[in-house]
C-alpha cells in the first residue's frame, strides 16, 4: 500500500486522520474507515472534508496555541520604562518593585488583571529576574564596620600553629 503523506506522523491523531484519508482514496465507504478505527461516521466525514477543502497539510498535528497574551508587545516595552523609573515614582515607598506592585500597576496603567504569581514568567520573559532586596539595620554604621574588620577582626582568626 502506498501513502500519500511523505512525512512521518507526529501524533497518534494525525496517524489516524492521515489513515482515514488514505482509505477514503482507496475507495472504502465511510462507515467502513468508521468501523476500522474506531471513530464515528461523522469523524470520518469530517477528516475527509477538512482533507478535501484544505489538502493533506490540514491533517497534520499542531500545538495548540495557548491564550493570547494579555498585554500587547506596545505595553510590554511601556511596562518595562516605567518599571525602571522604580517604585517610588509611582506613590510606594521603598524602591523595591513586587509582584504585587507590579500587578497593581499593570491594571491601573493597562486595565488589565495579573495575579501576581504570574507576574515573575512575565517580568522573565521579559528578561528581568527576581531581585531580592538586602534586609539591613536602619542604625548599621558602615565605617564602624570597615574599621573593625581592619583592626579586630585579624586578632580573632585562628593563626597557624
């Protein structure tokens, strides 16, 4: 028997659509492709209408695609600038930026809602990563720091015997 499909099947589906347009070709009646793979006649009627519309490429196996993106590739870059003006800019205090505040500002800025648990995929595709912000001391001296790891610090190491 020959194919008429040059290409191997990459899904089981595709296997049968392809098989139910081979055998249509052949000149078998379509309840009898029905019964032969187990699909309903109006399966097979379909396949070979879809087949005969739009050609064998209809039958192949396509990903599905998945949900639009919410925002559009405009807003993206948009949300990228006002995110490097930081957080302050927009009434937080602190400058750090959460997925929280991000959400809040996608939908006060573009009307449209993120939870924010899917803000961290949209800032990586973005090409942002999760910074973590360095908790310190509000009375933390730095040059009191630096002097002790100077002077004191030596004399507490271990020296080698």
């Amino acid at each position: 028997m020959t194919t008429t499909n040059t290409t191997e099947p990459q899904h089981w589906r595709e296997y049968r659509r392809q098989r139910v347009w081979e055998m249509h070709q052949q000149g078998q009646r379509q309840q009898a492709i029905a019964d032969a793979l187990g699909l309903t006649q109006g399966a097979v009627s379909q396949i070979i209408a879809r087949a005969t519309a739009g050609g064998v490429a209809v039958l192949q196996y396509h990903k599905p695609q998945g949900a639009k993106p919410r925002l559009t590739a405009a807003q993206k870059a948009d949300l990228l600038s006002k995110l490097r003006q930081g957080a302050t800019a927009y009434g937080y205090q602190g400058d750090v930026w959460t997925c929280e505040r991000i959400a809040q500002l996608i939908a006060k800025e573009f009307s449209v809602t993120y939870h924010p648990d899917y803000i961290g995929p949209l800032l990586r595709q973005l090409g942002w990563s999760v910074q973590r912000p360095i908790v310190r001391a509000t009375q933390r001296d730095e040059t009191a720091i630096a002097e002790w790891a100077a002077t004191d610090l030596p004399a507490l190491k271990k020296s080698p015997k």
